[in-house]
C-alpha cells in the first residue's frame, strides 16, 4: 500500500516552473539565429551547385533560376517570383469558370 500512495503523491505533486531569465532567452535567440544563418548558408551553395549543373542554354531551370545569380540577387529574386506568379495566374485562369 505504501507504493500505492507514493504513486498518488507524484501525480498529485505540483510542480514548480520558475521559467526563464532574460539572458538565457537572448543565449537562446542568438543560437537560433547563428543556426539559421548556417542552414541558409548551407542551402545557397545547395542552389547554385543545382544551378550550376542545369544552366544549360536549352534548360528551363537555367533559365528561371539563372535569373537569381545576376549582379543584384535582389533583382533577380523579383524577376523570377514575377514569372513564376505570372505562370500561375495564366493556369488559375485556365480553370476559372465563366459567369
């Protein structure tokens, strides 16, 4: 009976979460952030080896992403998302119903 009632106890027992200090929050953020900054690095050389190997002169994939390695990525950015958006209208289009 006495484990009985130590088994009680432990799931009657509250139990105290003082939480965090400021300083372990910004270690926190700051480790975040420098693991974020690895992954994006990591993911843009990933992006150009895949543009690099399919930059070809007949290659779609050359062509849409070889846009986002010009002299200004910002650019470039822009200048694919305006044609990848443009393509998706025209095909919502394509299944838009008539009124």
């Amino acid at each position: 009976m006495n484990s009985k009632q130590d088994e009680n106890s432990a799931i009657n027992a509250t139990i105290e979460y003082r939480g965090e200090t400021l300083e372990q929050l910004r270690m926190r953020r700051a480790m975040v952030a420098v693991k974020l900054d690895f992954q994006k690095e990591a993911l843009q050389s990933k992006a150009q080896q895949v543009i690099g190997e399919h930059s070809g002169k007949g290659s779609v994939l050359g062509a849409v992403l070889g846009t986002s390695t010009s002299k200004y990525p910002l650019v470039g950015y822009m200048l694919t998302g305006l044609k990848v958006a443009r393509v998706a209208f025209n095909i919502i289009r394509l299944f838009r119903r008539k009124r």
